[in-house]
C-alpha cells in the first residue's frame, strides 16, 4: 500500500514538471538556455 501511495506522488510530480516544460516552450523559454546571452557560452553569441 506504502509503495502505491509513493507511486502516484511521483507520478504526479513528474508530470507536473513535464506541464511547466512544455508551457515554458510554448513561451519561447528554451529547456536547455537562461535567455542571458551576454552570459551565455554556448550558441546565442
């Protein structure tokens, strides 16, 4: 019983993660990138 009960908070855990990555896309706010790119070593410059 212990470990369905610890099942579900994860899950639900994970997928509210998964919602705020995807409503962060829909916003232009890359997974990967802060949105500083003075900052930024990576691609932005």
């Amino acid at each position: 019983m212990g470990t369905a009960v610890v099942l579900i908070i994860l899950i639900a855990i994970v997928g509210v993660i998964i919602k705020s990555m995807i409503r962060d896309k829909k916003n232009g706010k890359s997974i990967s990138c802060g949105g500083d790119c003075k900052n930024c070593g990576g691609h932005c410059h």
